[in-house]
C-alpha cells in the first residue's frame, strides 16, 4: 500500500513519538529525583562527555568555575529577554541569588540527568532521520516535510532551552516554558504521523456516522490539558519550594494554596469531558475503528491519572508517583490529541488529499 521510502519515514516518526515519550520520562525522573543540576554546566556534564563518578575526579574550586559561567549565560538571556521588551523578567534573572548557589556534587543526581541527556540526544538524531525522511513527499504532500523540518528547528530551540534551565538554575517558568515546547514536539511528531498514514489509506477517518461536538469537545479537551498542564507546572514548583525549605511533607498539598485546587477542579471536568468523548465516540464510531481505539485510550489513561493525583494527594507527594502522573498526563494528551485529528472533518480531508 505504501512505497518505502513513505514506509520509512513513518516507521522513523513513530518510533520518534516513542522515544519523545522516553525523553519525559526522564525528565519526570530528574524532577522527581531533584536531578536537574546534577550537571552544573551544557551540553556536557562536568566539562566531560562521560561524567564523573567521585568528586576527587573534579579540579579544585570547580564550584566557582561553573557558577561563574552560569552567570554570563544568565547575562546575555537576560538582556535579550529584555531586547523583547521583558524588563522586569530581566531584572529578575540578573539579581535572582540562587542562581549563584551551587549544588553538592552528587554521582546519582549527575548520572540521572546525564542519562536524560543522552535520551534527548537520541530523540534529536530520531527527528532529525525523519527530518530527512520527509522529503520524500516534498513533490505529494508539502506539509509533511514542512512540519518535519519545522520540528526539527523547534527541537534545536528546545536544547537551547535546556541549556537555560541549567544556567538560571532551574527557574520556575522556564521549566514551564521547557515543558509546554516538549508537548508541542510531541503533537508536531503525531501530527505529521498521521498526514503520512492517511496520505493514501483514507479508511480510518471514515465512520458509519457523524458528531460534530466530537470533534469540538476534543478541542476544548486539549485547550483544558493545556491549562492543566500549566497550572500542573506550578503545583510543581510549590513542592520544589517546600521541599527546598526542608517543611515536613504531610504538610505539603495544604500549603500549596489556589494553583493546586485550580489544577484538581480542572482535572475533574476533564474526566467528565474525556467519559463523555468515549460514550459519545462508542455510540457513533464502530468498535473496530481507530476512532474508539484512542477515546478508550484516552479514557484508560485520564483514570490512571486520576488515581496517580489522588496517590500524590492522600500519600504525601511520593517521587514514583509524581514521575507516573507526569508521564501518564502527556500520553493522554498525545491520545486526546490523535483522537482530535481522526475525527476532524474526514470528507473535506479526504477531497485535499494532495493539498500543502
């Protein structure tokens, strides 16, 4: 059905989405492990490709040596924050005094965060194959390899990214921000996963009927995860905070304060949201179609994040269980995100098949 180069390039990009999925959870396990400075500088670990084990391995007054080069990074991101017309930001980064603070070195914490490192890595060689790949439909489908290439260049913004989260050592908002453009990777690569599979097999978007609130409740679902995730972001943060202070962990949800009974409300219309979508999708779609596969996916995977928030709730914020919502949150997204491209307008697609 397919030619193989187009074989190739969705071969590549689905275990591209895999291997993003990969990089979250690393991620979730830096921040659960409070790993994130693990490696005081980027994109080397220790000025080393391969980190060190044992602190004798490191020169004296190394510590000084990397704040030091913390600071000038932090000194030209302020001032093109600033350039931007972020003033106020600005001034935060430059006199924020615990980007001066360094951390204890420590063997797990740097290998943790050099492990998620090399997982990035892998995710960036992974988009830059379909990156390639995609050029294949250059001549058919123009917006694959737009997308592919786009993604590419997102990715490279998002290294750069990382890079700031190290040097202002590890600023709340642009973890936020670092967080947010790991999902947009994620949606750009199932994006362009699905323009591939439905270039030239149609049968998955059709359906024995149609639902135009599908499709708009899918919409609003994701505008809510979005949020969620944001609000989830500075739930986060909170904890980082407390536990910063050394303040007893049972006392941690109570202290928190509004983001955090924002972020449980929101959870629970997403719930409503996501049953609905799944007894709506059954009622209208066949049971063989992908259609209900990924509303029961998405539904599977919203209760699974239900029960991790009611752990982290009832059972005093336990870092498994933080590294399983964070992950489980992202794979419904994806899910939910499918799900909104498969039962988008499948007749108007289907007449501009060979459209940008």
């Amino acid at each position: 059905m397919f030619p193989s180069a187009e074989k190739r390039f969705i071969r590549a990009t689905k275990i591209t989405i895999f291997v993003l999925f990969l990089v979250i959870t690393a991620g979730g396990i830096v921040r659960s492990t409070g790993s994130g400075m693990g490696c005081p500088d980027w994109p080397k670990c220790f000025n080393r490709i391969i980190p060190p084990t044992d602190i004798s391995q490191l020169p004296a007054g190394y510590e000084q040596h990397y704040v030091d080069g913390r600071i000038k990074k932090n000194t030209r991101f302020a001032n093109m924050i600033e350039f931007f017309g972020y003033k106020e930001l600005a001034d935060q980064i430059r006199h924020d005094e615990t980007i001066h603070q360094h951390e204890e070195f420590n063997p797990v914490k740097t290998w943790t965060e050099y492990l998620n490192r090399l997982t990035g890595v892998v995710a960036g060689f992974c988009l830059l194959f379909s990156a390639i790949y995609s050029f294949t439909y250059w001549k058919k489908k123009k917006s694959i390899t737009v997308w592919s290439v786009l993604n590419l260049v997102v990715v490279v913004i998002q290294a750069w990214l990382g890079s700031i989260v190290v040097s202002t050592n590890l600023t709340p908002w642009v973890i936020t921000v670092h967080m947010l453009l790991a999902i947009v990777i994620v949606c750009i690569s199932i994006h362009t996963y699905f323009l591939a599979v439905t270039f030239r097999d149609q049968s998955m978007l059709q359906s024995n009927s149609s639902d135009r609130r599908i499709f708009v409740l899918s919409i609003v679902s994701i505008v809510l995860l979005v949020i969620q995730v944001v609000y989830g972001t500075e739930v986060r943060e909170a904890i980082d905070h407390l536990n910063a202070q050394q303040i007893e962990r049972d006392t941690w949800i109570d202290s928190i304060g509004s983001n955090y009974h924002i972020h449980r409300v929101l959870a629970y219309v997403t719930l409503a949201i996501t049953a609905y979508l799944f007894f709506k999708t059954r009622s209208v779609y066949v049971q063989s179609s992908q259609q209900y596969r990924f509303a029961l996916i998405a539904f599977v995977l919203v209760c699974i994040q239900m029960l991790t928030g009611i752990i982290l709730a009832r059972f005093h914020v336990p870092a498994v269980a933080q590294t399983v919502h964070l992950v489980v949150a992202t794979l419904f997204f994806g899910a939910q995100y499918y799900l909104m491209l498969l039962v988008s307008k499948p007749k108007q697609r289907a007449l501009s098949n060979s459209a940008v």
